[in-house]
C-alpha cells in the first residue's frame, strides 16, 4: 500500500472510530436506567481498542466486594471456578500496585507493564483459561484515587498496540462522563423514590439544563450551549419544575442541590487567622 493510500485508510479509520465513539456517547446520554450504561459501554467500547470482551470495576472494590461487571458466559466461568478466581481477579495485578503508586492514570497493557512475567502470572493463566484471552489493557477512570475505577480490555494473540493505547485514552472522558450520568441517575432515582416514581425522574436532557440552571445562565444561553431552542428550553423547565416540586428558578436549584442532583457551593473559608479585637 503506497503512501497516500495508507494515509487515506488511516484516516478513514480515524473518522470511523470517532464515530463509534459519539455513537456512544449519544446513547450514553439517552439512557434513562442506571443499570443498563455500563452493560451498554461494555458491547461496544472494546472494539474501539483492539479488544474482544471487557470488564468494569465501579465504586470502592477490594478482594472480597465492589461492583465488578462481565458478560455474562464470563460470569457464568467464574461462578463455576468460585470466589478464589473472582479475587484474583479483583486484586488487579499488575496494575494496582502501578496506579497505587501516584497519581498517573495513562490506559496501559499487563505486558507492558509487568514484562514476560505477565504471561506466567496466576493472573493471567486464569484470563486464558475463563477468557480465552492472552492479554489485557487497563483503561482507568481519570480522576479516580486507589482503590482505581474503571475498564479491563481483553484479547487474544498480540498485546495491545500503541495506536490501541492512544484510542484508550481518548476514550477516558467519555467514561468519565458515563459514569458520572450513572450516579447522577442513581441519586434521581433513590430521590423519586425508585422504579414507582419514573415519571418524576430527570431525563438526561433535563439534567443538562438543571446543571446550566444552576450556573445561572439564561434560557437562551442555554439553548446556545445545548443547540435546542429558548422554547424548548422553557419547556424542559417546566418539567422540571413539575417533577421536583418547585415554582422558580431559586428554589429549583436549592431543591436540585439538597437532593445531590447538583453540586452543592463550597462553603466559603474563613482566612482570618488574627485574633478577635
């Protein structure tokens, strides 16, 4: 292939991969159950980099707890090897003594990181025998602190490439950003009252304009910002209102902030070290 010919398809990969990327991005923000955002990354991210299946590591995990996601014949595999495999799996080696280590959270391979010790670790005879995988790529949350949130990418034959770890830390944002849509459907939803109160929960794109509220922007701002019309941010208002319980814009954001749909202000600290006169 000559030169401007493998350029042609490397861009042409570039653009694909970027649109698999807002693909989910898009789906991420349209969904409205908490529990399906994740599962739903999950089908599609480790295409994206060069991987064949992937498990998530959300909240605070160790050996023995913490929300770990698979699919579902790899979970049914360490069932049948029982809780032995499962905290193997959990103890994350070789990268969270890596990520324990500072604050660094660039998406690594196993390989790369624990050399040819990586191919005779328990860890990694246990992913090839539940997985049928020969390596795997850490993909973890940006600002996430120890113990480390985020995705393991499994595959088989060669380790993952340099160009599969560029894409991987493209894609960190937006698991950044689906994982904090995740909690933020949570907190709506224990707010409302669960499954029974889904008509009083917060679509995402309400969310976005009761975040923009909170800024204190105005309707039209925000129709800019968001790309919709002041009419129809008017009309998101609205519902808003109607589903929280309020009348204005004041008591909406102080009702959003009690309820942890949005951040609440920092308190002011007091810098005044001096003694009283």
């Amino acid at each position: 292939m000559g030169t401007t010919a493998y350029a042609a398809h490397e861009r042409s990969g570039n653009v694909a991969q970027v649109e698999r990327m807002l693909s989910v991005a898009v789906a991420a923000l349209h969904e409205r159950d908490p529990d399906r955002l994740w599962p739903m990354v999950a089908q599609s991210l480790p295409q994206l980099c060069g991987g064949e299946s992937l498990i998530y590591k959300l909240d605070e995990w160790n050996e023995s707890g913490g929300t770990v996601g698979m699919p579902a014949a790899v979970a049914a595999e360490f069932a049948v090897l029982g809780d032995g495999a499962a905290a193997l799996l959990r103890k994350g080696y070789p990268f969270a003594p890596l990520y324990a280590a500072g604050p660094d959270r660039t998406p690594v391979s196993a390989r790369r990181v624990a050399g040819r010790a990586w191919s005779s670790s328990p860890t990694a005879e246990l992913i090839g025998a539940v997985m049928d995988a020969d390596h795997v790529l850490a993909i973890p949350l940006p600002v996430t602190t120890t113990p480390v949130t985020g995705c393991m990418v499994y595959r088989s034959g060669r380790d993952f490439t340099d160009d599969h770890l560029r894409v991987a830390g493209l894609l960190q944002p937006l698991l950044a950003a689906v994982e904090q849509q995740r909690q933020l459907l949570e907190r709506c939803r224990r707010s409302t009252g669960g499954a029974a109160a889904e008509d009083r929960t917060l679509t995402p794109r309400e969310t976005a304009v009761l975040l923009l509220l909170t800024d204190a922007l105005t309707a039209a701002a925000i129709g800019r910002r968001l790309g919709i019309s002041e009419r129809t941010v008017h009309k998101h208002v609205e519902k808003i209102y109607r589903k929280l319980g309020t009348r204005d814009r004041v008591s909406t954001v102080l009702r959003a902030q009690r309820m942890g749909l949005v951040p609440a202000p920092s308190a002011p600290r007091d810098t005044d070290t001096g003694s009283p006169p």
